[in-house]
C-alpha cells in the first residue's frame, strides 16, 4: 500500500485517481436520480439548466473541494481545522458530516432495491410480464417493508467492508475495472430503446427544452441534482483529494471526472425517456421507482435481454458501491482522524448510525407511509434535504473559504503543482543546465495563470451569488 507523506493510505496510478473520483460521482445519481428529476421537471429546458450548472458551479467547486483536501492532506472537517485554525469555517465540514449521514441513509435504499433487482433478473422474474405487471412488481416490492429493509442492510454491510479494507486496496481497485462496461452496456440499452416503436418522443422530451416549465423550484432542483451528481458540496472530494499524490493535475481531473458524470446521466436518459414514452408512460408519473418498473420492458425488448439486465443491475450496484464508500468514507475518516477512534469502531458507528436513519427512508412506502410534509414522504424529504439544501450551502461555503479565506499563493501551488514542479524543473536546470529550462517554465506558468485567473473569478464572485441568488429565489425571499 502506498504511504503519503505523512503516512497516511494514498492512492496510486494517475488513473487510479481518475477512477476513484469518478466511481465517486458515477452512481445511482446519474442513472437511478436524474432520469426521474428530469421527468418530474418537464424535460430538455432542465437539462441544460443542469450543464449550464455543471459547468460554471459544479466543476468550480469540485476543484476547490480537490485544493482544500490535497492542500491539508486531511478529512473534511479536520481540513479546515488545519488551514484555518480557531475559526468558525471546520463547521462546513460539520455540514458535510451531517449530509453524508443523511445521503449514505437514503442512498442505500435505492442501492438495497438494485440488489434486489439482481435477484430478480438472476430468476427470470419479469419473463413474460407486460408493462402493468413489471410495475405492480415494483410496487409490491417497494411496500412490503422487510424485504427491501434487509436488501439495504445487505448493501451498508458491503460499503462497510470495502470502506474497511481501505483506500487503496478496498477503493481504487473495484473503481479502475468495472465502470467502462456500465457505459457499454448503458449504450446498448439506449440503443435499444430508442429502436423501439413510438420512442422518439421521449427524445424530443429530453432534448427540446420547454421554458415554460422552468420555475424557482425547478432551477433549485438542477443544482441539487448538478451537486449530487457529481459528488460535491459535502466534503467527499476533500476526503479522496486529501489522498492525492503531488503530481495530480488537479483541473484536469476536475474536467474529466465532471464530463464523464454528464455524459453517463445523459446515456441513462436516452435510455429511459424513449422506452417510457414507447411503453405510454407519462414522464412525470416514475418517481423514485423509475428505472425499476421501465428497464425491465427494455431488456425483455432486446436479444439477450436475460444477460443483459442480469449484467446492468449487477454493475449499478457496483456503480452504487464505489459512490457509498465515497460518502460513508467523509464519516470514518472524520471519526477516525479527530476523535482518534480507530477505523473498525469508527466503521461500525457509522453502520449503526445509517442503518437506523436509513430503516425510516425504506420504510417511507410502507411503515411509515402517510408521514411527512405536504406530498413529500420521509425519503423524500431527506433526499431534498441533502440535495437542495445542504450541499450547495456546503459547495456556497467551500468556494468562499477557496476564494477569500485561503491564502493565494497556496491555492495557487495547488493548482499548478508549482510548489513540486518548481523544484523538478529546478533540478533539471540544476543537472542539465538546459537554456531552454527557464523558457519552458514560462510557458507552463502563463497556460496554468489563464484558468487560474477564471477559476478565481467564479469561485469569488459567480459561484457564491449564483448559490446565494438560487437559494434566496427558492424560498420566495428574493423574486427572479
Ligand atoms: N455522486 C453520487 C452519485 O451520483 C452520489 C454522491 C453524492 C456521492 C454525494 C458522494 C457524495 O451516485
């Protein structure tokens, strides 16, 4: 296992980092989450909302989340205990703490209903069944209570013990080799989909954008799947940078993790849209249960179709795993790190704790169904808690503390490497006494001082008035 500098656990090859983040941001959010919020919120005017926030806030905000966490080399809060000692900012990391708890409860009981689903098409149980039944099969899963209660205790337990067998050996391993069939297979699926008779509806819902649709709520709920999606706002993205190697191109990744995220969720919604709208689904009509009651018409539809949905439900699992470490990581290393509790107890804490708060988002089809507020059940409630409200408050404050707390030069290093590569190339200087050393260093500064001037122009001024403005609209406070 490789050792950072100050000992700790630490990640590898370059693609190792690559996949580690994007194993992060890849999950249930891009292919259970956005087809339902994309439905629920009237279609193509949504989605580019949501790229338009990808862009300008989400990516912003990871890479300052990357800076924070390589920069203090520690877990989200203890991070800004060591930059910014004795101040109030290490409560953004009691922020994050407190999403990741609440994320990892509701998370896994989509990841429970996927593993479920693998059972189910390992027994050929949609064999023959039209669209009606695959969704009364849905249903009477999703309302029975047990079952999908001990599916999700099944799914903690495993992030637990991936969680446990740490960074390296337990994340970067199952993160490098599974993804890329997922997007394959997600290919195939839309492929299928939209060959089906009456599908391209559902492009035209994906892609032409309606702005009559588009209202306070609905932006708010683009940036909440935007920040979700991509992993970013709760101090996931500090945790795994604090295991970055120096060598990281931090933008870079930040750029590739943000593009793979949008091109998969968009995959999954040229899967879902024409199949629903060749089944005479209503785009609106999924809710969380979406993909579980149209995916199986699809691979019924398709050659192969036993294998196929066999193969998809088992890598989103997968796919759900390598995001739920992520988040269930953000806690142990935090227990672990601060309070000096060792990694077993610190792991097992954080089970207990999930598996209680996560047994009431289970329950909200059946025990507890009736309670919440206004047509929101618990789960729902949780989930928008997280999404809509902290997590761009968590991404709101990380820009601030990258933009105006941290010390520029810091930020700086950080993100041109300056601080490593102004030492190698002084050493090649220093060996070679190369004329052309002082040339190139020129060079490599003046590309990485042009995305740097950007990326402190939003993270000081767009990104937090964009949050500011979006939340303020939301609540009614403020009218846009
Ligand atoms: N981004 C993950 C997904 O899309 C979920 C996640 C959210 C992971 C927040 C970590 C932090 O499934």
């Amino acid at each position: 296992m490789a050792l950072g500098s100050e000992g700790r656990d630490g990640f590898t090859s370059r693609f190792g980092i690559v996949c580690a983040a994007a194993g992060s941001a890849i999950g249930l959010g891009n292919i259970w989450r956005f087809p339902y919020v994309v439905g629920e919120s009237g279609g193509g005017a949504f989605l580019l909302i949501y790229l338009a926030f990808v862009l300008m806030l989400g990516i912003p905000v990871m890479l300052s989340e990357f800076v924070i966490g390589r920069k203090a080399k520690r877990n989200a809060y203890g991070a800004f205990r060591k930059i910014a000692p004795g101040t109030w900012w290490p409560l953004v990391g009691v922020i994050g703490i407190v999403a990741a708890f609440v994320i990892l409860a509701f998370y896994s009981t989509i990841a429970g209903w996927t593993l479920h689903y693998v059972y189910l098409s390992v027994a050929n149980s949609f064999k023959g069944l039209g669209a009606l039944e695959v969704t009364s099969v849905f249903e009477a899963f999703q309302t029975s209570g047990g079952l999908p209660l001990m599916w999700q205790m099944i799914f903690i337990l495993l992030t637990a013990v991936i969680v446990l067998s740490g960074v390296k050996k337990g994340i970067e391993k199952y993160s490098k080799i599974l993804m890329p069939f997922l997007v394959l297979l997600l290919i195939s699926l839309s492929v299928r989909a939209i060959t089906l008779p009456g599908s391209m509806g559902g492009l035209h819902f994906l892609f032409n954008p309606d702005f009559s649709k588009i209202n306070a709520a609905v932006i708010l709920g683009a940036l909440g799947q935007a920040f979700f999606s991509l992993s970013i706002g709760m101090g996931a993205l500090i945790t795994y940078a604090s295991y970055f190697p120096d060598r990281t191109n931090l933008s870079a990744t930040s750029f590739q993790v943000s593009i793979a995220d949008v091109l998969i969720a968009i995959l999954a919604g040229v899967a879902i849209f024409p199949a629903m709208f060749a089944l005479g689904m209503q785009p609106e009509e999924g809710g969380p249960g979406l993909i579980f009651m149209v995916l199986p018409n699809v691979f019924q539809a398709m050659p192969g179709g036993y294998l196929v949905a066999v193969a998809f439900f088992v890598l989103l699992a997968i796919a759900a795993l390598t995001s739920s470490i992520s988040i269930m990581e953000v806690v142990v290393a935090f227990l672990s790190e601060e309070l000096n509790i060792k990694r077993k107890s610190a792991t097992l804490i954080t089970v207990i704790a999930s598996a209680f708060v996560g047994m009431f988002c289970t329950l909200s089809w059946s025990t507890f169904e009736g309670v919440g507020i206004g047509d929101r059940n618990i789960f729902d409630l949780l989930d928008f808690t997280a999404s809509n409200v902290l997590l761009p408050l968590g991404g709101l404050l990380i820009v601030v503390f990258v933009g105006w707390y941290m010390k520029q030069q810091a930020v700086r290093d950080e993100l041109t490497n300056m601080g490593v590569l102004k030492l190698v190339v002084f050493m090649i200087g220093w060996y070679t006494k190369d004329e052309r050393t002082e040339e190139d260093r020129a060079r490599f500064r003046a590309i990485r001082i042009r995305i740097y001037a950007v990326f402190m122009f939003i993270v000081r001024f767009i990104a937090p008035i964009a949050i500011a403005i979006i939340f303020l609209n939301a609540i009614g406070l403020i009218r846009i």
